[in-house]
C-alpha cells in the first residue's frame, strides 16, 4: 500500500481518535477471506495516554498480563477473521476484566461485519456506559469503517450524531460527521461540519490543527484551490511525520494544477521521502512540463506507466510524440482481438468520405476449419450519420451496411458531435442509443507490422457502463476499443 499519498482517508481515526488498538500488530490489517478488508478499531487504549496518572492522582492501575496477552491474541485471530476462535478469546478477557474497550469493539466489529446491527449498537452502549466520558466512540466507529461500503453512509451518520446527542459541546461528532460526508463527496457539507467543529472543545488540540489537512482536500473538492494552499501552508511547519509529507504532495499537486511552478523545494522532499512513489513522479513530470523539459517530463510519465498499476495511466499530457492515427491507405490489416477470437480486417479500399470495403474473417487462429470470413461494404451516408455500431455479420455473406450503421469507424455526425460538446449518440445492433461523453484519454499497445508495440492515442467515451477508445481523426476516427456488457474489442495489430 503506499506509504501517505492515500488522500481521501488518510487513516482518519488516528487524527482525530485519541486512542489506538492496544496490540500494536492491529495497526494494520491484512485482507481476510471475504472480499473486503476489516479495519483497525480505533477506540483501544493508547498506550502512554489513557493510563498516564493526572497530577495530584493516584497512578493509573497496571494492566494485567493476562488480559494483554489475551488481547492481543484475540486480534490476531479478528484480523484472520476468526470470528468464533476470536469470540472465545473475548469471553476469557471478559472474564478478567468486564469493561474491557478491546473486548467489547471487537464484538462490535465482529456484529457489522455480520451484518449484527443490533448486537453491535449493544456493544457500543455499553463501551460508553462504561467510559461516560467518551461519548466520541460512536462517530470514532463511524470513521473507522469508512471504507466499508456495506456499513451504509446513513448509519455512519447515525453514528455520528449520536456521539453529537450526547456531547453537543464536544468537537469529534461534527468532525467525524464531516469526514463521512467527505469520503462521499459531499465536500461542502463536510466543510460546513468542519467549521461548526472549529467552536466546539477539542480533547486533542493537535487533532484540531490536523482537520485542516481535510479541509483542505474539501476545498479543492469545491474548486476553492487557492483556499486549499493557504490552509496547507498554516498546517504543515505545525505537523509531523506522514501527515506532513502528505500535505507538502497536495501543496505541491495543488500549486502545479494552478500552473504555479515554486514547488522545488516541495519536491525536492518528496524525492527524498519517497523517491520510488509513481505519484510523487507524476508531479515532477508536471513540473518539467511547466517548465519546458518536456522530454524528462516523458520519460517520468512513461516510468509511471510501467509501474505496478500504471498501465491506464494516461501519457497524454506528457508525451506528444505518440501515434494519434493510423494511415489506412498504408496499413491495409486491422487484427482486433475478441477474447479467445480474432476478428481481422483486409481493407480493399478507404475512403472515410466515399465509401469502405473489406474483407473480413472471424475465429480462432489455430483452428483454421472454424474461420468464418466475409465482406462488408460500408457506404457513404452511413459514414455520413450513422449512430449504431454493427458488429455481427453472416459468414460467406457480401453485406451492405444500411445508411443508420456503421462497423469500427464513428459517423462523421457522432465525430462531429463529439468535437462540439464532447457527447454523442450512439448504439449497438439492435440496441437501444445511450449518450456516451469523453471521459479523457487512454493509451493502447498494438503491434505494428515488425511487431513491433507502439503506443496509439485514443479518446475514451462513455455511457457509464460501455467505454469505447476511438482516434481523434476527423478523416478516420477508427475505434480501437470496445468494453462493453456483451463483448470486449481491441485493435491488436496493424500492417
């Protein structure tokens, strides 16, 4: 997982729980056998915190062994979702100590995992019937399940409010309540939790420093990018550690998104705090682009590219050297791949304005006898206004493509569409048009005839579920690629 550019949660419950799982191996959990991971729980003691003895008070009681070396245990087999080995471990601790924090969040982690609202609404009741004075358990819970889709954003609110109920004068259920309606996007809402938080009595004054961190990354949500920066140069000579460097990338990322180019000391400490970060290279290819070395700025982009996940990322604004058509009256075979199938392309004349034929063989290259090959003739008002897309044709068949359908190439109307406000209409067979957008730009490998992989830059639009990469040639907006619902299409090879 990377080391702090994790910037929509950037663990939240450490920020602002003042209390961490009391085995430090629950720090981090590992993924478990079902699709999702459990997270840390953040309402264990902290240690050096909650049992340090206040001036003038007797000193805090020793924890028990037994008890610390139960719970530990009892994490160990949370984190391998254990659920039942786990429970009996819980049940010895009880036995120990029955107002044990570990004992009762783990039970209450265990019951929203399973579903067990009620059971786990039970053992947050009683973690603060226990601890009256820390009504900030229900939103900290809140928080710490961020992530988990299945505890709904309404009960995170819930969560949040009660913790509100109960200690309106408290600042965590405003802040905690901000958090779930920025994790949703929602990021007016959250600033304006934010700042009802800011008036309210904060346990931790270092927390209220570190909500800025979040604030800012609201208000860039909102387009206020200035406003971020200057939240960010308040916050990061006060901070330490992650967090500091996480707020010196988004300054950093917020300053070059304006086209400010003063970040070089920012950056200077990135590389040195994580020179083999692709995020942290992608902002020095922003820099070099700004200021004139476009050829370093392509080759950083290129390195993140073949990094671990970066084979979407988009080369575009970096490398204006790659391929963004193809000269057809020179490549006169297209192979597209269509899963274990190949669906290929012998053009016996293009003419994007006057009309295309090819001939056209469908099947798998290693059993020849199953091929099935035919010829399509597309004429010139289908190339004209078409809006279906055709992709199925009879074998051993000469077919003419109907005015309203085209095959592998958009109409000039959709082109021309999409041009002057990025939509068009378009559909597939007999299927019903969708208004597909351009969502950006995407890089496609295909192999030229020394087989040799090159780089094709295509736009990518979508309807929301179909995505479709077509060039951006008015005289060939050929489309490279087709996910759809029913089949995948991919330009594989020219020549």
């Amino acid at each position: 997982m990377r080391q702090f550019l994790i910037i929509l949660l950037l663990t939240p419950f450490l920020v602002f729980s003042q209390q961490k799982p009391k085995a430090p191996v629950a720090a981090k959990k590992p993924a478990t056998s079902t699709a999702t991971k459990k997270p840390t729980t953040a309402a264990a003691k902290k240690p050096g915190t909650t049992t340090a003895a206040k001036p003038g008070t007797a000193a805090a009681k020793k924890p028990n062994p037994q008890v610390v070396k139960l719970t530990e245990q009892a994490y160990a087999f949370y984190r391998d979702s254990k659920d039942a080995e786990c429970e009996k471990v819980i049940k010895q601790i009880l036995a120990l100590d029955p107002k044990n924090r570990d004992a009762h969040l783990l039970r209450a982690n265990i019951a929203m995992f399973n579903n067990n609202f009620e059971e786990m609404w039970k053992n947050l009741d009683k973690m603060y019937k226990f601890y009256p004075s820390e009504p900030e358990v229900y939103a900290k819970f809140a928080v710490t399940h961020l992530n988990y889709m299945f505890l709904s954003d309404s009960i995170k609110r819930v969560l949040c409010r009660k913790s509100i109920k109960i200690a309106s004068r408290n600042a965590d259920g405003y802040a905690n309540l901000g958090m779930v309606a920025m994790a949703g996007g929602y990021y007016q809402d959250a600033i304006n939790c934010f700042d009802i938080s800011y008036n309210k009595t904060w346990k931790d004054t270092m927390n209220r420093v570190y909500l800025n961190l979040f604030y800012a990354r609201c208000l860039y949500g909102v387009g206020d990018t200035t406003g971020a920066i200057t939240r960010l140069n308040e916050i990061i000579p006060r901070i330490t550690g992650n967090d500091k460097y996480t707020s010196i990338f988004l300054r950093s990322k917020y300053k070059l998104d304006l086209k400010q180019t003063d970040v070089q000391v920012d950056l200077d400490t990135l590389n040195a705090y994580a020179p083999e970060q692709p995020d942290v290279w992608i902002l020095n290819a922003k820099y070099f682009n700004l200021t004139g070395r476009s050829d370093s700025a392509c080759l950083l982009a290129k390195k993140v590219r073949l990094s671990e996940g970066g084979e979407a990322f988009d080369l575009s604004e970096f490398c204006k050297d790659m391929g963004k058509t193809l000269d057809l009256l020179k490549y006169r075979k297209l192979t597209y791949s269509m899963g274990d199938a190949d669906f290929i392309v012998n053009l016996s004349q293009f003419n994007y304005s006057g009309g295309i034929q090819f001939n056209w063989e469908r099947g798998k290259s290693f059993n020849p006898s199953a091929i099935e090959k035919g010829k399509i003739t597309i004429n010139t008002k289908s190339l004209d206004s078409a809006f279906l897309q055709t992709l199925e044709f009879n074998a051993d068949a000469d077919a003419g493509l109907e005015d309203k359908n085209s095959t592998l190439w958009l109409s000039k109307a959709q082109f021309k569409a999409l041009k002057e406000n990025s939509t068009c209409k378009l559909g597939f067979g007999a299927g019903p048009l969708n208004a597909y957008r351009v969502i950006g730009h995407e890089q496609v490998e295909v192999f030229d005839e020394a087989n040799k992989e090159v780089l094709i830059d295509c736009v990518v639009m979508t309807d929301g579920v179909n995505k479709i990469c077509y060039l951006n040639d008015a005289e060939n907006p050929l489309i490279v690629k087709i996910e759809s619902e029913t089949f995948n299409l991919i330009l594989t090879k020219f020549q």
